[in-house]
C-alpha cells in the first residue's frame, strides 16, 4: 500500500491525507484524488467491476453531477479515482433519511445514466437493465465506493 500512496500522493503531507475505513473500503482521500482499498474479499472481486461503471459514466459526458474517473485501476487490490468536491457527510440521525438520501442518490444516478439505452450498451450484460426493475442504479453497483470521506 506505501507503494501506492507514495505514487499518487508524491508532494502531499501525510497530515493532509484522511483516512476513512468504511464496512467494505478503506479509502485514503487526498486533495485531488482518492484511493480505494478493498477490506474484504467480496470487495475486491467487485472493485473492477466498479472501475468499469465508472469509466462508462465519464464517457457519458455532462450527467449533471460530478462522477469520480478511475485514474488508475489494480484488479482487485486497489482502484484510484479523481476526487469529487464536496465535504464529508455527517451519519444521519435516523435510519428514515439516510434511506431517503440513498434512494434520491439512486435516482439521480439512474436518471442520468439512463437518458437514452444507446448509452448504456457498455454496462456489462444486464446489469442496469435488471436495476432499472429492482430500485435503480445502486443495485447496479454504482455508488458503493464514495469519492468524498465519511
């Protein structure tokens, strides 16, 4: 892992990284770019996977949200991303709105991935046309490893 933030992050204080360990990903925010470490076996099998939705969404061009772009992909052992703007998100105080800010995120993201079907065709098989049916883009597997610390 030193080898990796050492490329990435060559000129960054190390007190100017964060450190974020969710349940799946221990993510390392730096200024301008993120790195994702898979915790769990699970999780590095779909870290690919991952790379690949992201690469097809900042193909899309303009999606009216900003999209993080895969900037260096390791398999399954680590995926680095552009950093998105933002500030960390604070936990929510009950389980009613983060389900709430979960399924608006889903739906933004599947109403800009999903503005014509001919966009789509470089999701792997079925793999958005089966969300569309089961609740949106985060069954696609967009969305699970965050570009803004937590």
């Amino acid at each position: 892992m030193r080898n990796i933030l050492d490329r990435w992050f060559p000129d960054v204080e190390p007190e100017r990284l964060a450190v974020r360990r969710g349940q799946f990903h221990q993510v390392v925010v730096g200024p301008d770019r993120v790195v994702c470490l898979p915790r769990t076996p699970a999780a590095a099998t779909r870290l690919p996977e991952r790379a690949a939705v992201l690469r097809l969404l900042a193909g899309l061009g303009d999606l009216g949200v900003p999209v993080p772009r895969p900037l260096e992909s390791g398999g399954e052992e680590y995926l680095v991303l552009s950093r998105v703007p933002g500030e960390p998100l604070e936990a929510f105080a009950d389980v009613a709105t983060a389900e709430a800010v979960a399924a608006r995120y889903a739906e933004l993201l599947a109403t800009g991935a999903g503005r014509s079907r001919h966009r789509r065709t470089g999701l792997p098989p079925g793999r958005l046309q089966r969300a569309e049916g089961e609740g949106g883009a985060r069954q696609a597997g967009v969305g699970r490893c965050s570009t803004v610390a937590r």
